[in-house]
C-alpha cells in the first residue's frame, strides 16, 4: 500500500514536504502505528511519537487522512474506504494547529499551558478528613466522561477556535478537564474557577461545531461538557 | 481570564446571551413580518404606511434595529478576533484589527441612528 508522510527536519529543510512511501501490508488490517513501525524500519530518519500502543498514554495523535485520531487504535480500515486494501494512500500528517518538531512529532506546550490554567487537581479548603473524602455512588457517576481523557490532544487540534486563538480559548481538552472538577462534589472552588472562565475567549469562543466530539478516541464529549459549563456560568450571572 | 475591551460587554456570558437573545428577536420579527405579508394580500401604499406607523410596529422595529446591530457586532467581532490576527498579519494584526472593528462600529452606529431616524423620525 502507498504511504504518504508529512515529513520536516527544521534543521535541513527549508520547508515540510509529503514524502511517498510503500509498504507491503500482506492486506492485513494493521493498525497505523504498525504501519509506521514497518516504514520507520525502511526510514529510520522518520520521526513519531508512542507509547503504550494500546490507546492509554495518548502519545501518537496525529491526523490521519485528515481526521485527527491515534495511531495504535486506528485500524486501516476505519481510515477510510480502499485505504486497507491499497486503492487509497494513507495519509499521515502532524496533529494541526500546534508547531512542529519533527515530522509528526509536534510541540504540545500551548495545549499543556492550557491544562495548566485550568487548575486541574482537586481544590478543598476544609480540614481533610481522617482517611479520605467520601463521595456518594451518585456524585461519582457525575465524573463518568470527564475524566478518562488521555490528553491526546486530538479534540483540541481538530478545533478551529483553538488553531486562531491556541494562547487565548482553553480548547475542549482543558475545558473537559475544567468540568471534571467543577462536577466534583469533592472540589469547593467552584467559584473561583467560574470567575476565571467569564471572559469572551476562554470559554466562550466554543461555537459548538462538535468536531471534538467527532475524533475524541476514548468517545468523550468536549461539546457537552462546555454546555455544562456554561449553564453553570448562566445560573451564576443571571 | 482573557481581558477584551472591544467586545461588546466585556464579558463572554454577556455577549453570548445578547447573541442568542437577539437572534430570537430577529427570528420573531421575520416570522411575524412574513405572515404579514403572506394574510395582509394586495399591499398598497396606504396599508403599508399605515402598518409601519402604528406604535407596536415602531417598537417592534426598533428593538430589531438594536438586535440586528449587537447580533452583528458579537459576530463579525468573533470574525476579526479570530482571523486578523498575528498569523495572518504578524506585528500589524492589533492595528488591523482595530482599524476594522472602528469601521464596523461606525457603520453599525450609522445604521442605528438613520434607522431610528427612519421609525420615529415622523413621528
């Protein structure tokens, strides 16, 4: 099967160019990262990130064939129609939106400073209790959705709110990890983290096009995670 | 928190409801502008004149006049904020952007005052 690459060492090349390659799948359904696996054996210059190779650590995000998704869990298959069977070119390119590195591997810093902001560890100012806080079955299930989130950053660079204002609007990977506290029956700094969501961009340059919610890898919901926020935000203001 | 001076309330929940509370005006105005249209048949000047002039018509034009103009400004202020930025135009983009929203404004404060004009002008 034809692989085409986005390839790009900012040491040598003056620009990013795709590079062709071919690749003897045997016509199994391999998984992009096995793909990768057998051209990083033909190139060995080529560069990309993994892992755990099964879905967990999030390291291999990329856009494949224009769809944003992780390598190790993306069948050939489920690229698109004739990928697999070699009528199509699999097509690999850097997670968009975000500096690249080298080749696929892309500088996640402006997606990490965005986690960062929004505080995302647990916020309680009273006494802690002899052996842990306890939550009932019922406020637990409220945290179901939010907090697999692998940090991939597949939602975030699939959002063309973050690619023009990456420093300004949170993304749906932060704003995600934002309601995973604030649905916390644990946590009791709602308001502060409410006060600092208010202004035009953080929050509200969501304009709810779901194409998060149409690549997130472990079937998560950004977009209603966002809505919840801002009926939160509503019912504070109004 | 991200500080904006130029957007309309300052504010991202402020903005957000006017934009949707707005639109429902607009909506309600076409519907009703639409039906009118559809039952009042063969329109002429006088009935036209007449619609237009009464009270309820003046106010009802008036608070789309305002819908239109804030629904406007948080939409193309969306525009200008995410397009005429430092990807696009580098160290120009802040007076770009400033530039461009002044334009809107003006044109939108135009719009407001030779409407109101238009409404109550002969009233």
């Amino acid at each position: 099967m034809k692989v085409s690459v986005y390839r790009y060492n900012p040491e040598t090349d003056r620009e990013p160019s795709m590079k062709e390659y071919e690749v003897e799948t045997n016509g199994k359904d391999l998984m992009v990262l096995e793909v990768l696996n057998l051209l990083k054996e033909q190139d060995p210059s080529l560069a990309f990130r993994r892992s755990c190779r099964e879905g967990v650590c999030g390291s291999d995000g990329m856009n494949i064939n224009g769809k944003n998704g992780l390598a190790c869990i993306t069948p050939l298959s489920e690229v698109a129609p004739g990928v697999k069977e070699g009528k199509k070119p699999l097509v690999l390119r850097p997670l968009p939106g975000l500096p690249v590195v080298r080749d696929l591997v892309v500088d996640m810093g402006v997606f990490y400073q965005q986690y960062e902001k929004v505080q995302p560890y647990l916020q309680n100012e009273s006494p802690a209790p002899a052996i842990e806080r306890l939550q009932t079955p019922e406020d637990r299930a409220k945290l179901d959705g939010l907090y697999e989130c692998i940090l991939c950053a597949c939602c975030s660079t699939s959002c063309p709110s973050f690619w023009w204002n990456p420093d300004k609007f949170l993304g749906p990977a932060a704003l995600l990890q934002s309601y995973r506290f604030l649905a916390d029956s644990r946590d009791d700094a709602t308001e502060q983290r409410l006060s600092r969501l208010d202004d035009p961009f953080s929050l509200f340059r969501c304009h709810g096009i779901m194409n998060c919610v149409s690549v997130c890898p472990k079937g998560l919901n950004p977009t209603r995670a966002i809505g919840h926020i801002r009926s939160m935000l509503l019912e504070r203001g109004v | 928190m991200v500080t904006s001076v130029t957007s309309l309330g300052r504010n991202g929940l402020y903005d957000w409801l006017i934009q949707r509370v707005s639109a429902v005006v607009i909506a309600l105005y076409v519907i009703g502008m639409v039906g009118f249209l559809v039952c009042s048949g063969d329109l002429d000047y006088g009935t036209w004149s007449a619609f237009m002039g009464s009270t309820p018509m003046r106010i009802a034009n008036t608070l789309m006049l305002f819908s239109v103009a804030a629904h406007t400004w948080i939409g193309l202020w969306s525009v200008t904020t995410d397009y005429l930025t430092g990807m696009t135009f580098g160290k120009a983009a802040t007076g770009v952007r400033l530039v461009v929203q002044m334009a809107i404004a003006l044109l939108l404060l135009v719009y407001i005052l030779w409407g109101l004009l238009m409404i109550w002008g002969g009233a």
